[in-house]
C-alpha cells in the first residue's frame, strides 16, 4: 500500500504536464484517446513486472507462507 501511494504522488506531476500535451495535440488531430492510452499502459508494463518481481517474494516472506510452487 505504501508502494502504491508513493508511486501515485511521484506520478502527479508527470500527469499534469502529459494531460497539457493530450489536449493540444488531441484538438490538433493528431490522435485519440486509445493510441494514447495504450502507450501508457504499454510503457508501465516492464515496471510494474519488475516492481511485482522485487516486492512480491519479499512481502511474501515476510508474511511467513511456505515456499512450494503451488501456495507462491
């Protein structure tokens, strides 16, 4: 949970700045929400794998559950 908030506060301002940029170049024609929203996602997706792979095994020992396959 802290991750997330700390993620979500270090994003504001990068959102704001990209929001100033969509609007001009949607009203310009250059593309629509879609593209746009796709390459968002895309682009998160290596981070977020690499987040999950750092703090997932870490809160999952310390959360003390069996390390065998099928409970992981």
């Amino acid at each position: 949970l802290f991750v997330g908030v700390q993620c979500s506060q270090s994003m504001h301002p990068v959102i704001s700045i990209e929001r100033t940029v969509y609007y001009r170049e949607s009203a310009a024609g250059m593309y629509s929400a879609w593209p746009y929203a796709l390459a968002q996602i895309a682009i998160e997706i290596p981070y977020i794998l690499l987040q999950s792979l750092i703090y997932v095994p870490a809160t999952y020992a310390m959360i003390g559950f069996k390390w065998t396959a099928s409970k992981f």
